[in-house]
C-alpha cells in the first residue's frame, strides 16, 4: 500500500511541474527554445530564448539556452566561412597561384586558426559541431605549414 501511495505521490508532483513549465510562458518558449537548439535550428533557438527571457529575466534555461545558441552560431559560421575558404583557395590554384594568391590563401589560413582560438568551447556544446570545427582548424594548420 505504501508503494502505491509513493507512486501516486510521485507523479502528482512531476504532474506539478508539467503544469507549472507548460502554464508559464516563459518557461514554455524556453522549451521550445531548447528544442530548436537541439534540433540545431540556432537563430530560432535564440529569438525563442530571447523573448522567454523578456518574460521573465530570472529563467535559468533559457539564459542557458540563449548562450549556447550564440556559440553554437560561432562554431557554425566559422565551420562555413571555413569550407568558403577551401572552396575559394581550390579556385585559386585550378588557374596556377600567383604571388598574391598565395598570400591570400596565408591570409585565410591564419585568420582561420586565429579564428579557432577565439571560439568559447563548451561542454554543453554538440561534439559534432565542435570536432567538426577542429578538422577545419586542421586542415588549415596543414595547409599552412604544406604551403610556407
């Protein structure tokens, strides 16, 4: 009888808080900020995160939610600007490397491994987002020591 009692007493109180996180605006646009951030849909993650913490200053998850978005943004753009770079350093060299050139290509190896260390690494981040962001930092330390 006391196990059923404790069950029922259990549930009542996550039942509690369901209706409490589901009532409260705030911490409803939290959640839905906290399912876009996982569904790595970073910008809405972040306007979601935003306005739960226009509602209520003190919401936890989504001061949580809202900074890691922000860096899971930087690690995205960087990856991107990343593959923009190789993409645009393989066109250079289809056509011979001029001098130039090839101080644009140092130019874009350096600004993206000074780029790497600038990123805030977190351990709430994505391991993906975060190794894939490594190997772009590594193929343009390669790069660079191949080349000068």
């Amino acid at each position: 009888m006391k196990n059923k009692i404790s069950i029922f007493i259990a549930i009542f109180i996550i039942a509690l808080f369901g209706l409490f996180f589901y009532s409260d605006n705030s911490y409803k646009l939290a959640l839905e900020a906290k399912f876009y951030y996982e569904s790595k849909e970073y910008e809405k993650a972040i306007n979601f995160s935003q306005k739960a913490l226009d509602l209520d200053a003190y919401n936890k998850m989504a001061t949580t939610t809202l900074n890691q978005s922000n860096a899971a943004m930087k690690f995205s753009s960087y990856i991107k600007n990343g593959k923009e770079y190789l993409e645009r350093i393989k066109k250079m060299s289809q056509s011979g490397v001029s001098k130039a050139d090839n101080e644009r290509i140092k130019m874009m190896c350096d600004v993206m491994i000074e780029d790497f260390e600038n990123l805030r690494n977190s351990a709430l981040l994505d391991d993906e987002l975060k190794s894939e962001a490594l190997k772009m930092k590594e193929a343009f330390a390669k790069l660079k020591n191949e080349l000068f």
